[in-house]
C-alpha cells in the first residue's frame, strides 16, 4: 500500500531551526517529492517541491529553509523559524500507477506532522 512516513517536527522557539523527513514505500516512478503545510481555517500551500530535481519554494520560504531529495525520501530544513511557520507540515509525492495498462499519476500525502513556533 502505497504510504508516506514523515517524522520531525515540535516545538521550537522563534529563530530556531528543525529538520522534517520523509520516506515514501510502494509508490512506483516518482516524479516530485514534496512539503505543504496547513493552518486551520486556511488551504493547503506549497513550502517546497522537488520535481525531477527542479526545487521549488513559495517565497515566504525561500532563503530560510532547503530541500533535500534522495530518491525514495524527502527532508526539509527549516532555519530562522517564525511564528508563522506555526502549521502542519505535509509531505507529498507524485508517483505512476496503472489502470490496467494506462499509466496515470497520483498525488500521495502523508498523514502531517506539527510544527508550532512559539515562545
């Protein structure tokens, strides 16, 4: 079963840094690997992805926090955190499945972890 296992994340203070991973099983020919992160009320919005080795950052985190991609997982450096980076934190990953013998692709998410930055 296709799956998505993210670990990381907690408390930390204003300035302060913390790393996310996450490990993709039984998902077949990744294309991207990937963060979003949500708050209540608010949609799901991209941190940073990783198609085919093109990055991606949404601009309020460009320069603070780095992805890093090794096939099959994903981590995300977060530097200089703000108390809006308070969010969860979604890996995702896009991968090819089949429908009998098309090949279509699919969006994985996993579960989220939390992320508050507080003092």
């Amino acid at each position: 079963q296709a799956r998505l296992e993210e670990s990381g994340g907690g408390l930390v203070r204003p300035g302060g840094s913390l790393q996310l991973s996450c490990a993709a099983s039984h998902i077949w020919r990744i294309s991207s690997m990937g963060w979003y992160r949500q708050t209540p009320g608010n949609q799901r919005e991209l941190v940073g992805e990783d198609n085919n080795g093109h990055i991606e950052y949404s601009e309020s985190v460009r320069g603070r926090f780095r992805l890093s991609r090794d096939k099959d997982t994903v981590g995300l450096e977060m530097n200089s955190l703000q108390p809006e980076d308070t969010a969860v934190y979604f890996c995702t990953s896009v991968g090819t499945a089949w429908s009998g013998d098309r090949p279509y692709e699919y969006r994985q998410w996993g579960q989220g972890t939390e992320v508050t930055v507080s003092s």
